[in-house]
C-alpha cells in the first residue's frame, strides 16, 4: 500500500544561481505529481498508514474549494485504495472547479457544508453527525498537521542529498518546517516563510516539538504574508510572472510566491552568511491553476 505513496527516486535540486554572493537551490517537490507532489504526500503518508493499521478504509477531510490538502486526499487516497470524503467549505460550486473537479474523479465524496458549519469541525456533536451520514472514518484535520504529519516531513531534507547551510520553506501551519527543522545537522538552519498573519500559533506548534532554545528551532518570518492568507498585489504578481520566466519554475502566489519573494528580499538584506547555501523548498500547490 505504502509503496504506492513513496516518492519516485528521482533528483529534485535545480541550482538556480548565486546571488549577492549566496548559492540558491531548489528542491522541486511539485515535480513529483502535480496532485500529491509538493508536501502533502509527507504530511499524508503516516496517517495513511495509521489509519490502515487502525483498520479503516475511508478518510474524511476538510478544505476550502481549492485545498492542495483535499486534492492530495483524493489522490493519494485512492492509490492507497481508501475511499474519501471530503467536507468542503461553502456553497456548491457548479461546475465544479479544477481542484474538485480532480478530487471527485479521484473517488473523493464531495459535501458541502455552510462557513458556519464548517467552523464546527472540530466540534464532537459535528464529527459525530458525520459518522451518522458517512458511517466510520479516519478523520483528517484540516491541512493535515498533526504528529503523524510532523514525522513524515522530516523525510523531505534526505531528498536533497547534499550539504547545505539554510532550508527555506513557506509556512501555514508549521507542521512542515518543524519536521525539516527535526532533521537538520547542528551547522544547519531551517526557515519559515508566513503565509499568513499567524505566526504566534506556528510558534506554538513547532514549540509542541522543538523547545524554545534548542539549537534546532527554525526561524520564523512574518513579513511577507502580504495581508493575509491567498492575499495578493501586484508586486507579487508581477514577481511570481518574472521568477516563473527567469528560472522556468512555476509557482503561485499563495505559498511558493510568497516564499520566494521573502527569500530573494533577505538575500537583498544580507539576511544569509556570505558564500552560504540556501535550499528552497517548492512545496507544490500548483494543482488549482
Ligand atoms: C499546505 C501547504 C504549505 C504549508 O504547509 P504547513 O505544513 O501547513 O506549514 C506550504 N506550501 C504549500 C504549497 C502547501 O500546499
């Protein structure tokens, strides 16, 4: 079952240049499949196999209309051969859109439930109204960041195969720069790059792993969440279209163009060690463009 979900062994690094003196890579997750590549398969793969142990045959999970996290369920669900239930916020979209669209020819049972509804996931009186509808399920949280999520994240950093000195990767809920922040050597920094303006709950979260003063606490930044989740201007835009060009990587504005805007600032701001090596991690979430 597992063997299904294991990245293909192929090489992900891209040198994309030196710039103001320091070295940039790219670790191409997206390339992997446009659905599961990127993080989620990581944040996916222990919980899959939790729930097979636990015996179950259906996964149930939350997202918005355009969720990278429902669309790696659908996908990565029906090649482990789980049937899936996806709980989407808001209205029913008709037709449906390119992320839903996928995830329903991927088997994944689609319900819509109202924003209001939707707040309540986490409500037992809610789960249990689930169970009643669906009958029993491993549920998913929204985003998939739990423990599970965490221990297969670490394995993002043995992808890339060579030393480097910082890792960068863009940040909801930190599930993923906590699990690459576990795996580094003492001379190696991770880095988060906010999406977001929550950078007091991704602190909490990596604290639930990594204490305060340890060596391997990740940086966090908050400056360049451009307002707010899914936000945007045109100087992003504008970036995302010229990166895109330049370095032929597609990103988007949402996770991978926040993060590479960060990044190219702080090296502008001499935030890396002159003549250092930083990998950036392409995180995928392509799937809806
Ligand atoms: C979900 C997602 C993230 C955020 O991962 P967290 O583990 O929640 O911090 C980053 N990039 C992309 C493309 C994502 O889909």
């Amino acid at each position: 079952m597992l063997k299904a979900i294991v990245l293909q062994n192929m090489s992900l690094l891209k040198n994309i240049g030196e710039f103001n003196g320091v070295k940039l890579s790219v670790l191409q997750l997206h390339l992997s499949d446009v659905q599961t590549g990127g993080n989620k398969l990581f944040k996916l793969k222990y919980n899959l196999e939790d729930a097979r142990l636990k015996g179950h045959d259906t996964l149930l999970t939350f997202g918005g209309a355009y969720s990278n996290h429902i669309a790696a369920t659908a996908a990565a669900g029906k090649r482990a051969e789980f049937k899936t239930i996806g709980i989407i916020r808001g209205e029913k979209i008709s037709p449906l859109n390119k992320t839903l669209k996928r995830a329903a020819d991927n088997g994944m049972h689609l319900q819509f439930v109202s924003r209001e509804q939707y707040r309540q996931k986490e409500e037992p009186l809610f789960i249990e109204s689930l169970k009643a509808r669906h009958g029993n399920f491993y549920l998913l949280t929204e985003g998939g960041s739990n423990e599970l999520a965490v221990k297969g994240c670490k394995e993002i950093v043995s992808q890339i195969g060579i030393d480097f000195d910082y890792i960068v990767c863009p940040t909801a809920t930190g599930a993923t720069l906590t699990g690459i922040a576990l795996s580094l050597l003492p001379s190696q920094q991770a880095v988060g790059i906010c999406v977001l303006n929550n950078k007091v709950q991704i602190e909490n979260f990596v604290n639930g792993y990594i204490k305060k003063n340890e060596q391997q606490q990740p940086e966090i930044i908050a400056d360049y969440t451009f307002n707010g989740y899914a936000k945007s201007n045109d100087a992003l835009n504008q970036f995302v279209k010229t990166f895109t060009d330049s370095f032929k990587i597609r990103i988007e504005p949402i996770y991978t163009g926040k993060m590479f805007y960060g990044l190219f600032d702080l090296i502008g701001k001499n935030y890396f060690k002159a003549g250092s090596h930083v990998i950036a991690v392409h995180t995928g979430g392509l799937q809806y463009l």
